[in-house]
C-alpha cells in the first residue's frame, strides 16, 4: 500500500507542476460557473413590482369597488403601488413616458385603469360596460398584469349579473344594483393562495455549478486512470514493472491519484460556487455521498478507456468524446427531463443525471432521499471498474 501511495504522490506532484488538472478541474468549471451566474442570476432574483394610477370618473359603487377592495387588496406587499388620479390627461401623460436605461429617475406609471362616467348604473343595468386600461412604454410584464386585473373583474361582473339574473327569474325582490354588488362580494368557492412548498428543485445558479462540476469532473480524473498509458508513452512503465513492488500497487496508485485529483476539483467547486455566487447544494452529509458515489463512477467509466486505449492520445480523445456526450445526455447544461419523450428518459444512462438528480432529492429533503441516486452512481462504477479490470492486464505489459 506504501508503494500505491508513493506512486500517487508523484503523479500528484507532476499535475501540480504542470497545472493541467488545476486549469481543468478548478479554474475552467468555475470560471464558467461565474459566467452562468451573472447571466442567470437575474432570473432567480427577480421581484415584481408595478406602479399602476386609476382615474375613477364614476364614483359609484361597483367603481369604488374596483378601485378600493380589487386594487386596493394587492397592495399590501408593497409589490404594487396604486396612486388615485383626478384627470384622464394625468393618467395619459404618465403612462407615456418612456423610461430609458441608467437615466435619471422619472415619475411615470406601467398602466392607468380609466372608469367612465355612468360605469355603475351601466353594470347595475344589462347594458355593456367597458373599463380602458392604457398600457404604459415601460414594464410590458406588469401592463399585462393590469390588463389580467381588468378582465378578472370584468368576469366577476358578469357572474355578478348572471346571479342578479337568476334572482329575478325567481321572483326575488330588491335593488338591482343592490343584488349585483353583494353577488361581487361573494368570495371565490375556490382561491390561488401562496405557500411554503419543499422545493425539490434546483436553483439556476445551483444547477449550472452542480452540472459543470460534474462534467469537468471526468475531464479531471482522466489525468489518473490514463497514468499507466502516460508512462508506457514516456518510456517508464518498464521501469515500474521491474520495480520489487506488485503490479497492483501501480493500478491503485494511479486510481488514488484520479480520486484525490476529482475530490479537491469537487470540493473547492462546492466551496467556491456557494460563497462567490450563492449556490445552494443541500445537506454536506447528502451532498458529500453524492460527490464520493460520483468520482466512483467516473474513474470507472474513464477506467474503461485508459485499459482498452492503445496511445495516450487515443484515450484522452476517447475520453473527451465520453465526458462530452453523457454530459450533454445527462442535463448538464440544461434540463433534459423537461423536454420530454425519449430524451428524458435516456438521461438515466449517464451518471451525470443521477448526480443532478440526486442534488435535486436534496433540496428539502434529508440525506435518505439521495440514496437512489448514489446506489446507481456506485453501480456504474463497479459495472464499469469491472471491465477496465478485464482489460488493464493488457495495458501492464511492457
């Protein structure tokens, strides 16, 4: 075991000197990971918020209803603001502006709701009533808003005068108007309402960090596994195989080397990625299987080209070919199982999608639910360590 160990301190040395696994498995995937965040980052972080003026030129009852309880009731948050205007030119002159990028702050309004005069005797009636909403040049997302605002209450009204309609054909007496307010005021039998949910998915920054920490990890343990072809190249493998030590003692050598080098890439990712651009990995026991189960996998996956290849070109090109193509299968770089069909489900054959999976489970979840996940890492690096081993003789020969 001794010998395994001094021969994995020199190659450990020798990717030190050269920087090659220091660029591959720590500066190229975090320097991506920095990119990723700053683009999407402002997708995670963002927060609604519209400013809306109404002119109530009407001042009847389903009016007032509109503006102080419909309005009125979204502005508790402090996302909406509504300000009351007199004049319909106050209205029109706001939502015209046009704001501009780093300009200088202007007052101006995302969309203006105009009530005409005669809007309540028109809904207490069965003639057609109509609500204007000029939409302002700014936030296209909150003038839609302020359009979905007017037709919800445009279909309330209608509900309203279907029940005051069924009223009168029932012969119940009263007010019209009377009977169509209180039907408004009726509450939804069914209301949308926020709440706390355990999310089991990961955050844009989360998954872009996760998901190239493990595709530059089988670039990174490749410096390993490929060693015994390395030195057949170099000349030195004759020298090894004379050496008074086991044979095996060279294969565990090199594979602790393709483990420590996958061990710190992950780890200083994970550490980095969470303090410089706040990724969110879940519990560090979950997270910790996780990464282990896939350095497992890797090395066996990679393994598999390092005993069959004949040059140490031919495997590092194999190898590329390999972390390419199940990284892309696998949802590295965007969400393969939101697509849908057989894409989705060909995912599963790459460890890369168990391990986003796995990160996905533990997302409010505890330890126990990365277990499946692990399971099928492990499994692809003993099937896979399994046939490197059948073919690594080949490669001990001089």
């Amino acid at each position: 075991m001794n010998a395994a160990w001094t021969i994995a301190v020199k190659d450990l040395k020798q990717r030190v000197r050269d920087r090659s696994a220091l660029i591959v498995g720590i500066v190229a995937p975090l320097a991506l990971a920095a990119i990723f965040s700053f683009v999407f980052n402002p997708i995670d972080d963002f927060e609604f918020s519209a400013q809306y003026v109404v002119v109530d030129q009407d001042g009847g009852p389903a009016a007032r209803l509109f503006v102080d309880q419909v309005l009125g009731g979204m502005t508790g948050d402090g996302t909406i603001e509504v300000e009351e205007l007199a004049t319909v030119e106050e209205a029109r002159t706001l939502v015209d502006v046009e704001v501009k990028p780093f300009a200088e702050e202007v007052e101006s309004a995302d969309a203006a709701f105009i009530i005409p005069p005669g809007f309540s005797a028109g809904v207490a009636s069965s003639d057609p009533v109509s609500m204007e909403v000029m939409a302002g040049r700014g936030d296209q997302t909150a003038a839609g808003v302020a359009v979905a605002i007017a037709e919800q209450f445009a279909s309330q009204l209608q509900t309203a005068r279907v029940s005051t309609a069924t009223a009168e054909f029932y012969g119940l007496t009263g007010d019209r108007a009377e009977i169509g307010l209180r039907a408004l005021a009726v509450p939804n039998l069914a209301a949308v309402t926020d709440a706390e949910a355990t999310s089991k998915i990961l955050t844009g920054t989360t998954f872009y960090a996760a998901g190239l920490a493990i595709f530059f990890l089988f670039f990174t343990v490749q410096f390993g596994v490929n060693g015994l072809l390395e030195e057949r190249h170099a000349g030195t493998l004759p020298r090894l195989l004379a050496a008074p030590l086991p044979k095996l003692a060279i294969i565990v050598g090199k594979g602790i080397t393709a483990a420590v080098l996958g061990l710190v890439s992950m780890a200083v990712l994970v550490i980095a990625t969470t303090l410089m651009f706040g990724a969110e990995w879940g519990n560090p026991l979950g997270v910790a299987l996780l990464i282990l189960a896939g350095i497992f996998a890797a090395i066996g996956i990679m393994g598999i080209v390092g005993a069959f290849a004949k040059t140490a070109e031919q495997a590092a090109v194999f190898s590329s070919i390999i972390a390419v193509v199940l990284g892309f299968l696998g949802g590295t770089f965007f969400p393969v199982g939101q697509a849908g069909g057989i894409l989705a489900k060909l995912r599963f054959i790459t460890p890369h999608a168990w391990f986003m999976q796995g990160l996905g489970d533990l997302q409010g979840g505890n330890v126990a639910d990365v277990v499946p996940a692990v399971l099928a890492l492990v499994l692809f690096g003993v099937v896979c360590g399994t046939l490197a081993a059948l073919g690594v003789r080949r490669g001990m020969t001089v």
